[in-house]
C-alpha cells in the first residue's frame, strides 16, 4: 500500500532507459514520459527492501530518501521511482545546467533546504547525492567557501568516539567538513555536512585542495568552492516527500567572487 502522491520531473527521453516493474520481472525501454514519483509505506525491515528492490535501485533511494541503507527501513514513507534508468543524474533535483559555474573547472553547491549535494564541472552537473547537515541548534551556515584539507580518516576532536572517512574540511577555523557518516533522512550533524560513503569518497578524490606557502601559513590558491545555499525549515516536513516540491528544480544563486570571513 502507498499514498498515491504522484508527481513527475522532466528529463531527456533520448538519453535514458527506464525499468518497468510491473509483474516483479525486469523490463527495459525507452523513457518516453518524465520520470514520476510515489510516496509509498515505509518497509518493515531491510529483508523487505531487498526482496522489492535490486542493489542498484536501493542506491538510487538511499539518494531520493537522504537516507543510507541502515536507516531506510526506520522511514515512515518511501519516495519512489515510477520508472528506473541507469542515469542517476536523471533524478537529480538540482539543475543539470548551472550557468554560474561555468567558469569554473569544479565547484560544489549544497542545497541545505533540500538536503542534498551535487558537484558541477564548467556549470555541468556529474554527480548528485543526499546530505544531512547541521542539526537546528547547530546549523550549517549557508555561504561561499572552498576546500581545504583532506584526510582519509579523522577524529573528531570534541568526541574521540567520532571517527569520520573521507573528511574533506571546508572551514578550517570551525572545523566544519564534507565526510562520510551515518545518513538518517534529516539533518543531524554537529555543523559539518555527511554524506553517504561512496559520494564522500568520490568527492574526496574528485575535489582540489588548497595551495600553501612553504611555511604553511598561507593560502596561495584556494581550493574547490563550495557554496551552501539556504537554510533548512526545521518545523516543515522534509521538502523532497512534496510532490510539489520534487516536480521542479530549484533556482541557485550567482557563485560570489569572494568566501566569507
């Protein structure tokens, strides 16, 4: 059983495949229609997940759902595909084209009210995952900075309990990181931005540092921008099961010439 909140996001029909699920058996053929989307029931436990849906497609909702795979089956409802192509940029709810970042070979846009990442090459998009951000009493703050410093694994130094992969630090006086942790459906960082595993390793290794002096001490060239837009609504429901919400794309601003303060 699911709600029937059905809604439908334009795509380039030329460029994708869609898997039909009619009967449980596999069908592939051109996408002819947007993709549409249902709010379905949550799932009873990872079991039920795994019987419904293949590998490959249970990614896929881990990024609709801004959850991992852990916490997927804890959600109350699920966002859902009416269709499936081998395309994940097709589900993409930021812009293909950012005309801003065009001028830049990498930039990194992270879309607070929507909870959700995606990192562009000369304004194009290539990839785009979930994200959970600062809880409501220590909010990520929206604005223009850039990549620091990186390190494969990280202790946090407020809890040694806080082991963090693929930490890619983003603000370097407060600490605050792009890093793989656990992925719930909502924010719930300690101002810093998680990502699910795989995307905080792929930015990782796809991202530039900064560019020090000799000594250490200053900054030469800065690394890939990262420009955090918005703010997320903490007493509204989250944004990405509105079918309104999911049938558009948000409009993201002019990247600023300079980072703050």
């Amino acid at each position: 059983m699911f709600r029937s909140a059905v809604l439908a996001v334009p795509m380039a029909a030329a460029t994708l495949l869609a898997i039909q699920f009619p009967s449980g058996s596999e069908t592939w053929s051109p996408a002819a229609a947007p993709i549409a989307y249902r709010v379905e029931s949550g799932p009873t436990d990872l079991a039920q997940l795994k019987r419904n849906y293949s590998a490959t497609q249970l990614q896929l909702l881990e990024k609709l759902n801004r959850a991992d795979m852990e916490h997927l089956p804890r959600l109350k409802t699920l966002v859902v595909p009416e269709s499936w192509t081998t395309d994940e940029l097709a589900y993409s709810p930021l812009p293909a084209i950012y005309g801003s970042a065009e001028g830049h070979p990498k930039v990194v846009v992270i879309y607070l009210p929507g909870q959700v990442f995606g990192a562009y090459e000369n304004g194009k998009l290539v990839r785009w995952g979930p994200v959970s951000s600062g809880v409501s009493h220590s909010p990520t703050p929206p604005g223009l900075y850039h990549l620091n410093w990186k390190a494969s694994r990280h202790v946090s130094t407020e809890d040694p309990t806080w082991i963090m992969t693929w930490y890619f630090n983003f603000e370097n006086k407060d600490g605050r990181a792009l890093h793989a942790y656990a992925m719930p459906g909502y924010p719930a960082s300690h101002s810093c931005v998680r990502m699910l595993e795989r995307d905080a390793q792929w930015l990782y290794e796809w991202g530039e540092q900064w560019t020090l002096d000799e000594k250490g001490w200053n900054v030469l060239e800065p690394g890939t921008p990262v420009l955090l837009v918005g703010a997320y609504d903490f007493d509204a429901p989250p944004p990405w099961r509105s079918p309104a919400w999911l049938a558009k794309k948000p409009s993201l601003p002019a990247i600023p010439d300079t980072p703050p303060l």
